[in-house]
RNA sequence: GGUUCCGUAGCUCAGUUGGAUAGAGCAGCAGCCUUCUAAGCUGCGGGUCGGGCGUUCGAACCGCCCCGGAAUCACCA
C-alpha cells in the first residue's frame, strides 16, 4: 500500500471540496522532518490562490477536514504554512503487520521489460584495478536494483580481447618470457600477462629514447621503433588467423580469463551474456551502408565514412577506415543493433567511464539519425575517476591500486579487527573467513557504491577504508545484533510470531515503522535513477535509528509479552530490510560479527 | 576553443521532482559497558552550499554570466 499516495489523494479531496480545486498538481506531499510532530507534510503555499485565505488559516482548514474526513489520520499541526499529518497508531500497526507478511517485500511487480546492463568489459592485457571495481560493483548492483523493480535483466560483459594492446603483452611474451606460465611461475594469469604488458612499454620506452639520441623527433621514434612495429605486424597476422599467432592469442587469453574469474568471484558479479570484440568487430559495416543511403553519412575522397555532427555542437566523427575496416564506433553501433534485435530489449545500459561521455552521445545520435527510436533506450551509465591522493591512477607508473591485493587487503585487515576485538574468539576457522570475507568486501563494497558514480571519488589507501561510522561493516553489525537477539529469543523458546498487537507503540517504534515503509519506494527510486547510493543512505538512516532504539530499549527483557513481542518481529523486519537492501547492493550480511 | 561533468564543514561524502533552522561519517573534545554484541550510543565545536545576477511566496537545487577543477574532441578500444 502506498501510504503517501493515501495522503496525497485525501489532501486532492479535500482541497476539490474546500476550494473547488482540481488540479492535483498544487497538492505537494512530503515527509514531516524530523524536528517537527507529524508523518506526512502539505505544503499550502501553491493553494493560497484558490483558498485566498492566508497560510496558517488554509492549512488549518485543510487539517481539519482532514481528520474529519480521512480516518488514517489523527492529528494535525500548522507550523508557517505547512500543515503537519500524523497518522493513528493503530494505522501504522496495520501497516507493519502488512510488510511483515511480505516476503517479498519491497520488490517491484513485474514490469514485462528486458533491460541488458553491460558492465565491467576489461581488456585481456592486464588485470582489474579499481578503476573497474567501481565500474563492477556499479554494474552488478544497477543490475540487481533493476531486477527487484521487476525488470528481467541480462548481465552482459563485453570482453575487449582484441587489438593492438593484447599484441603488446603477447610479442614481449615471445621476446622475453622463455615460456613462462601461470603454473610455472605460480602467478595469476592475468598477472602474468600484465607483468609482459609492462615489460612491452620498458623496451618500446627504450627505443624510443635510443631513436629519439639518433636524431628523430619524438613523434618519429614512437612510430618508429622495432617494438611497436612487430606489434603491428603481429595484429596484421592475427586478422590473417596466421595460426601461431593465433594460438599464442587463444593461450594468453585463456590465462587471464581463468585469473579474471577468480577476480570476478572475489568481488561476487556474474554475467548473463559473454560477448568477445573478437566476434563482434566486424559488426556494424551494414550500418554504415545503410546511412550512407539514406544521406545521413558521406564518403570521403579517400574512401573513409563520416558522419558530421557540427550542427549538433559536436564533430565530424569517423565511422569506417579508407581501407574499409572498422572502428570503435562503428563496432558499437553494431552491437548495440543486434542487441535489441536479438534480445527485444526495452533499455540497454552501459555502465562506462565518463572518459567516454562524448561516444556515447556520438552513439545514440547517430543512431537516432539513422532512425532508429530506441536510441532513446540507450542510458550511458558514467562513473568518475578513482583518485589516489597522488592523482589519477597511472598503469605505467605503476600508481594503480590492483583489485586482487585490494580485496585481500580489506579481508585481512577485517580479519585482524575482528580478532583485536574479540568478535571470532567462539568461531570455527571457516567461520571467521567467512566473516572477514564480508565484513572486508562489505566495506569496500559500501565505500564505492555510497557515492554518486558521476563524481570523481578519493581513495586512500593508506588511510584505508573505515570499519566506523557511515560504513558497511556498521550496518553490517547492526544485522548481526538483531541476528543475536533473535537466536537468543529462539533459544529462549519464544514464539513471537503471533502474539497479538500490544496496545500502544513508542514514538521511535513508529519511526522505525515509518521508515521501514519507505524500502520499496527507495528501491523503485534507486532503479528509475539507476542509483545504488540510494539504497545505501536508505539502510544507513534504517541502521541509525534502530541502533538508538536498540540502545534505550531492551527487548528480551521487556516484561511485557505483546510488546516483547512485538520488537522482536520489529527487529526482524529492520534485519530482513537490511539484508535485502544490503544484497542489492551486493553486501552479504553475517549472522554474527 | 567545442562538448559533458564536478565545486556543500579541516577531510570523505549525503541532500529524491524548488519547501521549514543545509545533514552524516571521519578527525578533535567530553561522557556511557556487573543489563539482549561498545564495529555501538549521547553531547560539544565546526558552513558567505565556488562567486554574482535573475525567476519564485520560497533557491544548495531552476536560468544566465563569471571563477576553479576533471574528462573528452585519435583512421586506440
């Protein structure tokens, strides 16, 4: 039941039948703020002209219809023009016992849409750093938002496993890595083939510098230099399928997929959809045809495709080579086509960084002008930069913080507070992984999602992340307490599941109601902005409160069976909240901690 | 120069379509564990919401102009 929409209904009716208005869109409801006595706010000031009396008088009349007329509400009160509504208790009661019932609360009733959210889509040359953490826990958790709204949603990972990058790692291998393996040098694959990216950049750098002593212009000894000149060579042979290059491809790819699965299982996202640019590039040349029919593309002289874009403030943009083949460009338009043909897609995400603000635009205008209306279904979700206090993440000079050492940091440091704290003295060993393991990935996890992924976020890693506070692991505490009063209630022998109503609820009782009833407006919230940070500030705020309540409230010890009770089934219900809410945000919450 | 985005407390960040006296956490200071887990709770200090003009009964939020910062404008992906 949507309780503000109740309101806001009532409040239509009552100033249609006070003032004779019928525009609904005057009657602003929100919640009371905390500082004031009340649930739910009319703001009187857009009615003033259709009363045409003065602030105070119009609310009071309004109050007072109200509880005339509205048998939720009970109370009413007139603070400068705001006409504050509270609700009977016994409303409120109804209300939770509704949601408890519910075991699906908060979820979203089937929408009948197929929303495709890509994300992650790492290159095979190195492996993940937090740049793409963020990108991943990003994706994962608009994924699972988009889901609870009732959205079918296909994960898709679009694996950049082609190009001249992956021949970087690839001829330094050959060069320099007399046959290296994972299994030979106990490395993670990923790692590995990382280790001969940046072996590539050395020896291309030393060329460079060697040309450059000989008398060539910068510019001349990059394009110049042995390395990057077999690297070319070594890509014009993988096109051709020249099979020892290929093959060397197959092998090095396979040794970072192996080492990104146990990154991806690390930080718990999957995928529906695997697409690998090697299947894909050449996707998208009918396109480009198509426009250059309909007049919406030229040819150039040369031979290359283009597409000007300078009346819209933008470009003019290059769609395929003079030799004909294709561009980044000219790939996306064409998976982006497949993907609602194949699929029958209602949206598609792409949770990119926002250093690629201007190709999407580029994307969605283009095929907007080639006329296809599900441009507009194309949503860039873009994500800022993680900062080190340095600046920004360099992989040459070797500034990036590695996704690998940075989980099993956050696990070992949760494991070593733990142990500090006493919180794994009654575990078995399994037990304490396993509360490390959420309580490290759970602060991180929160860290990065709590912002807005537009912004540009700091991390500091030798700061590193708080365990106190506006965290994961607080919440994540919260749970484990409530967790632990009701193990301690079951041991008990308390049923608590249908005891009766007690008759009468502490104010932070009703808040805590309140605010439980607001979950599946955040989550549907969180899913139209695609804004897991919702989700968070939602659960924190949630944890907060019941945190006070908890402190000036006993509940095993309450003498009073119905109201024992019924905190018990309150608590539960602040529990099973967060470890729904956690979840969509991809936060596993422990029973104890 | 064009495009997109950001600027809120010492630091890291919230602030839902414009609404009441702008909020958290961290850091600092002062308190609270013979009582269900102190990773908790309570209190104190801390702000010209980058600046200006405008729209409005009302602006951190909307519009315009500045200032500062980021990304991008590759026949790389």
């Amino acid at each position: 039941m949507n309780i503000e929409k109740l309101i806001a209904d009532a409040a239509a009716g009552a100033v249609k039948e006070l003032y004779g208005l019928t525009d609904a869109s005057a009657v602003q409801i929100q919640k009371t703020r905390k500082e004031f006595e009340g649930d739910f706010t009319l703001v009187v000031f857009p009615l003033l002209k259709a009363s045409r009396k003065s602030p105070d008088a119009t609310a009071a009349e309004i109050g007072g219809w109200l509880t005339a007329n509205t048998p939720e509400i009970g109370s009413f009160n007139v603070i400068k023009g705001f006409l504050n509504l509270s609700l009977k208790p016994e409303f409120w009661g109804e209300r939770f016992a509704e949601m408890a019932a519910d075991a699906d609360f908060g979820r979203g009733a089937p929408t009948g849409k197929t929303v495709m959210v890509e994300y992650s889509s790492p290159n095979t040359n190195k492996p993940l750093h937090l740049g793409h953490i963020r990108n991943n826990l990003l994706g994962y958790s608009v994924a699972e938002i988009l889901k609870e709204c009732g959205n079918t949603v296909l994960k898709a990972n679009l694996v950049n496993d082609r190009g001249i990058h992956i021949c970087k790692s690839m001829l330094a291998w050959k060069k320099f890595g007399y046959g290296e393996t994972p299994e030979s040098s106990g490395m993670k694959g990923d790692h590995l083939v990382g280790k001969y990216y940046v072996e590539f950049d050395k020896h291309y750098q030393q060329e460079i510098k060697e040309l450059m002593a000989a008398g060539q212009s910068e510019e001349e000894a990059k394009k110049n230099a042995p390395m990057i000149l077999e690297a070319q060579e070594m890509l014009r042979k993988w096109e051709a399928k020249d099979p020892e290059t290929y093959t060397l491809w197959e092998t090095m790819n396979g040794w970072v997929y192996d080492g990104f699965a146990v990154t991806y299982k690390s930080l718990g996202v999957d995928f529906d959809r695997m697409y690998y640019e090697s299947q894909t590039y050449l996707l998208g040349k009918s396109l480009v045809e198509e426009g250059l029919a309909k007049g919406v593309f030229y040819r150039r002289p040369d031979g290359s495709v283009w597409i000007d874009l300078t009346a819209d403030g933008l470009d003019e943009k290059l769609l395929l080579r003079a030799d004909g083949t294709s561009v980044y460009m000219t790939q996306d338009l064409g998976t982006a086509y497949r993907r609602f043909e194949d699929e029958n897609l209602d949206a598609l995400i792409y949770v990119v960084g926002n250093e690629q603000n201007y190709h999407f635009q580029v994307l969605k205008l283009v095929l907007k002008k080639l006329g296809y209306d599900w441009s507009d279904a194309i949503y860039h979700l873009s994500y800022g930069m993680v900062e080190l206090p340095e600046g920004r993440m360099k992989s040459r000079e070797g500034t990036v913080v590695d996704a690998d050492d940075l989980v099993e940091g956050m696990v070992e440091t949760a494991r070593e507070m733990s142990q500090e704290l006493g919180k794994l003295d009654n575990c078995t060993a399994a037990e304490a992984d396993t509360i490390a393991n959420m309580v490290g990935m759970g602060a991180l996890k929160y860290f990065i999602l709590k912002v807005d992924p537009k912004k540009t976020m700091l991390f500091d890693p030798r700061e590193s992340i708080d365990f106190n506070g506006n965290t994961g692991p607080f919440i994540q505490y919260t749970h484990a307490r409530i967790r632990s009063v009701i193990r301690k209630a079951a041991e008990a022998g308390i049923d608590y599941a249908s005891t009766p109503a007690p008759g009468a609820y502490l104010p932070e009782e009703i808040e805590l109601i309140k605010t439980l009833s607001e979950y599946p407006a955040t989550i549907a919230a969180a899913g139209e902005n695609y804004a897991p940070s919702l989700v968070g500030a939602y659960i924190y705020e949630l944890a907060k409160i019941y945190n006070g309540y908890y402190h000036d409230h006993s509940i095993l010890r309450e003498e009073d069976a119905a109201v024992r009770d019924f905190r018990l089934r309150l608590s539960g219900q602040v529990a099973s909240v967060i470890k729904k809410g956690m979840r969509l945000l991809g936060i596993e919450v422990p029973e104890r901690m």
